[in-house]
C-alpha cells in the first residue's frame, strides 16, 4: 500500500539571465499533462529524501540545492488509484520543493513515465500547467526564489 503523501519539486535553473523552470509531460497513459517532478513517499523515507529521489530517478539531474517551501496542499484521490492506498484514504498531501540545478546539466526522463521535458520560463510554465495547485506551487516557488536573488 501507497503513503498518502507525495512531493512535487520544481527544478530550477539561472540561465541567460532568467530563472528556467523544468516541466515533465507525463505519457498519455498517465495523463499526458505537465508539471513538475512527483512522487510518493517510500517506506521508511521523510520528504525530503522522497524529492531528492525522485528528482534523480526521473531527471538524472542532481540538485545544488533542495529547498522545501512553505507549502503543501491536498487533492482527492482518483478512483481509478484509489486501491493502491489504505482504505477509507481520500486525500493525498503533496508537499512542495525547489531544486536548484547547474545550468549545463541535463536531464534524462524515464520514457516509462515521461515523454517530453521543457525548460520554461515561468510565465510559460504557468500556462501548461494544469491544475490550479500546481500553479500555485510554482508561484510559491518563485517568489522565494526571486526574493533570494534580489537580496544578492
């Protein structure tokens, strides 16, 4: 049985002087939407070891920096996933982090999981995005990060 408890982390780069972000197309038979690096959390793991797993199993790209934000939200678990959890579990928590990666590396996707991958900026991020959390998340992420760079 699955933990219901998830990460999304949002890769980040400083390229050409602006903040790239990385978004994954999940396969059609998974979705076929983007967004952000997601995972569930293992036996035995906290988040933070879950988003830097799942960054590396689904990118190869090895962070800089992991940073959890201050934000997590929840989402109805779909029926068609719903024995994969414990009984009577109708939510899944998602906690959120921003990786920051060099700018020369590049990812490599699992072709089982993902089919494209595109670094964005973040108002072309905003737009592929599907669901309002996501966004959400990602608006979080960059007012951390351009704050931090500001203060430089």
């Amino acid at each position: 049985m699955r933990k219901p408890i998830q990460v999304l982390v949002y890769p980040v780069r400083y390229r050409k002087g602006e903040w790239e972000y990385l978004l994954l197309h999940r396969i059609p038979s998974r979705g076929g939407f983007w967004q952000g690096v997601s995972g569930g959390v293992e036996e035995g793991e906290d988040i933070n070891t879950t988003a830097r797993r799942e960054l590396i199993e689904e990118t190869k790209l090895i962070p800089l920096r992991l940073e959890r934000i201050d934000y997590f939200y929840s989402f109805l678990i779909e029926d068609k996933w719903r024995d994969l959890y414990p009984p009577d579990t109708k939510r899944i928590i998602e906690y959120v982090f921003v990786a920051h990666i060099a700018a020369n590396q590049k990812p490599m996707i699992d072709p089982f999981e993902h089919d494209q991958y595109k670094w964005c900026s973040f108002d072309e991020a905003l737009k592929l995005l599907t669901w309002q959390e996501n966004k959400t998340a990602l608006a979080r992420c960059n007012d951390i990060i351009t704050a931090k760079r500001q203060c430089r």
